[in-house]
C-alpha cells in the first residue's frame, strides 16, 4: 500500500478520490471498509486499559470506518488531523469553541453562513466572547481591526448567498502576525477547487452534507486542523464528546468517491446558466465568481481551481413589496427546481435568499436575491424552468 501511496500523491483527482482513505487488504479485499458500530472497546488487560495504548477505546474516539473517511479528507486537505461531527454547523461551532474563550474578540466575515452569525450573537456572546463582522472584501486592511485580544479570524469564501471572494492568503498573513487563528469554511468549493491550509489557513471547514454526500440525504461536517492546531481541536472535540456516527462517514467516503466528476458537471452547468442569465433583462446582477464581471473574480482567478454549481442571481425588481412578490412568483412558479435549504445534490433548488441580517456587506438594492442550486440535470431543462419563472414574475 506504500508503493500504492507515493503513486497516488502525483495522480489525478479522480484517482486519488478513488482510491484514497483505506486498503481493501486490510479488509479481506473488500473494497468498500465495513461499518464498524462501536461505543464499548475491550482492553486485553488492565495495563492496556489503564494507559490507553491501543489504537481503539470508545466509540467517540473513532472507529475504522471513521478513520478511514478521516484518512481521505487529510490527503484531501493536506491536513494533520480531522475530526468527524454530525452537521455542517457542529463543523463551525466545534472550532469556534475550541478556540476562543471569555474576554477574547473574533472577526467573522459579513457574508458569513447565516446559522454561523446566529451562533456567534447569541452562544458564543452568552460565553464573553465579542464578534466584529468585517467586509469580505478588506484584504489585508483587516489588520486595523485587530486588537490586543483578537484571538480567530473566520472566512467564508465566496460568502454564503452574495459569493463575495476574500483574499484569503493576505487575512492569513495579517492574522498570523497578530498571533490569531484563521478559519475557513470552504464548502463551496470543497479541497479539490481550493486547499486552505496551502494558503495560510489553520482550520478548514466542510459541511460534508453537500458535495461530498451528492445525495441530499446525509447530514455530516468535517474539520481538518494543520500540525500547529491540531492537538487542540481533538482535545476540544473530546471534550465536548461530539462525533460523526459511522454509517454516515460510510456514506460519505461512498460519495467521495465520484465528487470529482460530479463537480465538474456542476460547474459546467451552473457556469452556462449564469452566463445566460447575464443576458436576460430580467436579470439586474448574476453573483457568481467565476464571471469575469464579478468584483472579486480576479481573487476567484488567482486561488481557485473551479467553481461549484450554486450562485446568486438578483432579479430585477423596484421597491421591497415588488421584490418579494416577483421573488415568490418567479419562485413557485419553478417545476424542476425545488424550493428548499442545503445544496450540493443531484437535484436543483432555489430559494429568495434574505440577507437583512448583514452589518457591513449590505443586501443589493436592485432587487430579491435568488440563490440556485444547479443539479446534474440537463441544462435545457433547467434553462426552461427559469424561463417558466421569469414569466410568472413579469406577471407581478
């Protein structure tokens, strides 16, 4: 399996999804590892159980199938360590936790994960710890926030409904030298598009719900830390005794398996549609970072390796009543496109995304914000069910 390595650390992506996270040898040939369920671990004797020695002690300590999913997402991330936690937030409170205490300030970014910002202004203010929202697009002028007891730096890139890009390598930069950590959820863009940690990111952050599942029917996170972080955030993971259950790490290495090929044709898909929507006069701005139009698309250019299929669009509308009701026309009047939250599956969704929560990165003023999420289907169709849309809308 050695020589198996070294080969697969110079392969392509989808051979390396293929094969990375655990030796079918090590399972009789099978290729798939097993399931193992686990919350009691036996100890030969009471020395072994005394001083932990062996690999195995409890259920919430790992088991070979979370490990070997565990395994996969380092070789992805290029991490020390990841730990495995049962949804996509627990992957972004878990750190956060981990990290800060009472007294300390955070600077989260303002086009954070929504369910991120209640975290943040309700647990993690009941704790004494202050958050600042900052612009995304600050760069390395975040450094005059900073204050003697900035301790975290959280990133969003592109921020979640807007897809504002951050300069991720310059945040980093200034957050070192101030001694803070840096965060970064990277969903969007999963470790094959963007590596965190190659750009100056300590912790990378993955709701595993999304690409890596495919499927729509997984709920899992993953944290991977680099060497300097790492022994921290498995002490705080233990501590606080959270884990990801074995069937759902299963799943997970499952879909691993053809996320590459099932990201390329979500970026194909949703990159034509964003370009055909450009054209539309119902159409007042697409948010997609990959357009050349896009403010922050040259950051979207330098860093990243590809797109995702999940982008914004603001529909062209006057005044908020006239916006919100185009918004549910255009929106229920979609039949191949669901109306639902998450992203990431097979099937395409779409939602009026409400943004009245943001402090410095403000909502557009020239209409709703839909937000897409662009399937595996045929772009045809989907293209036509837009269509169906902006004629309910005009309707209004």
């Amino acid at each position: 399996m050695k020589d198996k390595d070294s080969l697969l650390q110079n392969a392509g992506i989808n051979t390396r999804l293929t094969h990375i996270g655990n030796d079918p040898f090590d399972y009789h040939g099978f290729i798939n590892p097993p399931v193992v369920h686990a919350s009691t671990v036996l100890f030969p004797n009471a020395r072994a159980m005394e001083t932990r020695t062996q690999k195995y002690t409890y259920g919430t300590r790992g088991t070979p199938t979370t490990d070997a999913l565990c395994e996969a997402i380092d070789a992805l991330e290029g991490s020390a360590g990841t730990i495995l936690v049962p949804s996509g937030l627990a992957a972004v409170t878990i750190p956060f936790l981990g990290f800060v205490a009472a007294g300390d300030h955070a600077l989260v970014v303002d086009s954070v994960y929504g369910p991120t910002r209640h975290f943040c202004d309700t647990m993690l203010k009941r704790l004494g710890v202050e958050v600042e929202y900052y612009d995304p697009a600050v760069g390395a002028g975040i450094e005059a926030l900073f204050r003697p007891n900035t301790k975290l730096v959280h990133t969003e890139a592109p921020g979640s409904n807007t897809f504002e890009m951050q300069d991720i390598p310059a945040i980093s930069a200034v957050a070192h030298r101030h001694g803070a950590v840096v965060m970064m959820d990277n969903t969007w863009a999963t470790p094959l598009y963007f590596r965190p940690l190659d750009h100056g990111v300590d912790i990378s952050i993955h709701a595993s719900t999304k690409y890596p599942s495919g499927h729509s029917d997984i709920l899992l996170g993953t944290v991977s830390a680099n060497a300097e972080h790492w022994e921290r955030l498995k002490e705080s993971n233990g501590v606080l005794g959270i884990c990801g259950a074995p069937d759902d790490a299963y799943q997970i290495l499952r879909g691993l398996r053809t996320m590459g090929l099932r990201l390329e044709r979500h970026y194909e898909s949703a990159l034509a549609i964003a370009e055909w929507l450009e054209g539309r006069e119902d159409v007042a701005r697409v948010l997609h970072p990959a357009l050349p139009s896009f403010p922050s698309h040259h950051l979207w250019k330098r860093d990243f390796k590809g797109a995702s299929g999940i982008f914004s669009f603001v529909l062209a509308a006057e005044g908020p009543e006239k916006s919100r009701a185009k918004a549910h026309a255009f929106l229920d009047a979609l039949r191949i496109f669901g109306l639902g939250y998450s992203w990431g599956g097979y099937e395409s969704l779409a939602l009026h995304a409400y943004l009245n929560d943001r402090k410095v990165a403000k909502a557009p003023a020239d209409g709703p914000v839909i937000r897409l999420q662009i399937g595996i289907e045929d772009v045809a169709d989907l293209k036509a069910d837009i269509e169906r849309g902006f004629a309910a809308a005009s309707a209004v």
